[in-house]
C-alpha cells in the first residue's frame, strides 16, 4: 500500500500551520496596538505604552498557544491515538481457539473485529493495519497447515494442486476475513471429446497442462484448485474486480487451445467469475462464478462445434 500522506507530513503541516497562526496573531496585534497609539497619541509614557504592549502581545500569544495545543490534542487523538486504541483493542480480542473449537462463533467474530476497522488514514496507521491484517491471514493459514492430517487430504494427486477439501476449509476461515475477493470458476470445453477418440491419458495429459499453468500463478494471493473432473479454481485474494478480471482473462488467453493444432476439434477453457468485498459470502461469490462460467460455455461450445 502506498501512503498518501505520512505522519512526519502531517505533523510537519500541522507545526507550519501553528507557527503561521502565530506570527499572523502577532503581527495583527502589533497593527492593532501601533493603529491605536498612532490614532490617540498613547498615555505620553513610552515606558508604560511598551509595558502596555507587553502584557497584550504576550497574553494574546499565551491564549493562541493554548488553543492551538487543545487544537493538536484533538487531532493527535482522532488521526493517531484514537486509531492505534482500537487496533491495539481488536488484535487483543483475536482468538483462534483450540482444535476442538477452532470454527466457534465467538473465535470468528474476534477474528472479524480486526477487518471491522477499515482503517483508510493513508499514512503509517494504515500501513500497520494491512500488515496485521496480513498476519492475521497467514496466521489462519499456518493453522490450516498445521490441523490438516496429510498432504493428500487437502491436494489433487494428479495435478499437485489443491482440492475442494482445502477450499471449503479456506471458506470457513481464511476467505471471510479478506478486504476482497475474486474467484474464477473454469472448466475445459471438449475434454470428453479427447477421451473418447484419442483415450483417458490424452484427457489426462490436458488436465495436467492446465494444472501446470495454475501452480506457476500460484501464490500467497492466488489460490488454485482442482475441485472435480476437469473443474478448476483461481482465487485471488486482495485483487480489485477489474485488476483480477484483467489477469485471469490474460491467463487463459495465454493457455489458449490445450490439444493439438492438427486435430479437427478444439480444447480450451471457459470461464466466470464473480466479487466481492466487504462481508462476505464465499459460497454466493463461488456460485455466482459458477453460473457465469456455466453461461459462457454454453456459447463458446456453440462457436466450437465439434467437426465429425
């Protein structure tokens, strides 16, 4: 996250601001005091017109002091202390509970408090946040790790990559506690095809292509999937709609056609996906990428008739 305006910033505005309220005060109360000698003559005592003069400057300076030591007080708590409290208060609430009660309620609202925040200051408080924010998600993620019985439970063999059982337990407690999320939901057009003419090891050989392009993307804000059969996952986590759209519509166009250019028939992927941000509902997300991914098929396997 790039800052927009750091603290050492502000607090440097906020000393300038200060000390120009200041030197404006002062000198009004100079012109002020000068105008009045100048229009009535003083008492005809330079000694007590300059003691006069004094006491004025000196007690309107100590009045525009305390009211602009009030002024930073107040900003000083709702910019920096009133933020860091209620981070300090959240981090303090998490629980992830043992085993036995890892999914219980009160663990996931603790959980949530963090992302409840939105913390949007734009200076090192936000900067803070979103690195709590990611620990708390990685911590999730270590937990996932270390409660999983073996490799094989949460991975497709074939492919290496990771199965539904692993994105059901993301979806219970790692994906709610996001800012945003992306999922792309993909099958491969014609798979069918290749089994019955060329055989299962050529349909095999297809899917473990398109596994091979999902692990090299593959990473701590991309999340791929076999979930069954010839129907993939790309989950990105922290992406805008757009910048995730972008670059899983780039990734498949990159894949392109998965079998052979001499064959009369075509293989690729088509694909949906849905977003969301803010609360959210993983299981509405996934199936709203479902039901676009199920509609563009429909088309693409209309404009990919298979030649007899």
């Amino acid at each position: 996250m790039k800052m927009r305006t750091s603290i050492r910033r502000k607090t440097l505005f906020l000393m300038s601001a200060a000390f120009f309220v200041l030197v404006v005060f002062s000198a009004i109360i100079s012109y002020i005091f000068y105008s009045n000698i100048a229009l009535t003559g003083g008492s005809g005592d330079p000694e007590t017109d300059r003691k006069v003069f004094f006491v004025i400057v000196i007690g309107a300076q100590a009045a525009a002091a305390v009211l602009l030591a009030i002024l930073g007080t107040v900003i000083m708590e709702m910019f920096v202390s009133k933020p860091i409290r209620r981070l300090t208060k959240a981090i303090q609430s998490i629980e992830y509970g043992k085993a036995e009660d890892y999914d219980e309620r009160d663990s996931k609202q603790s959980r949530l408090a963090l992302k409840n925040l939105g913390i949007d200051s734009g200076d090192e408080i936000e900067e803070l946040y979103r690195a709590i924010q990611k620990f708390q998600v990685d911590t999730s993620e270590y937990l996932l790790d270390i409660r999983k019985g073996s490799w094989e439970q949460e991975h497709d063999v074939m492919t290496m990559l990771d199965n539904k059982d692993k994105f059901d337990k993301r979806a219970e407690d790692v994906y709610p506690y996001v800012d945003k999320l992306y999922i792309a939901s993909m099958n491969v057009i014609n798979l069918h095809v290749v089994n019955e003419r060329l055989g299962v090891e050529a349909g095999d050989s297809i899917l473990t292509k398109v596994a091979r392009e999902l692990r090299r993307i593959a990473s701590d804000k991309i999340h791929t999937y076999r979930i069954v059969d010839d129907h993939f996952l790309m989950v990105l986590v922290g992406y805008s709609e757009e910048d995730a759209g972008a670059f899983v519509e780039r990734w498949v166009k990159r894949v392109g056609r998965l079998n052979r250019g001499s064959d009369n028939f075509e293989v690729c992927l088509s694909w949906g996906g849905a977003y969301g941000e803010g609360e959210l509902d993983v299981n509405d997300i996934y199936r709203h990428a479902d039901t676009e991914m199920y509609c563009n098929e429909v088309v693409m396997k209309k404009d990919l008739e298979v030649k007899c």
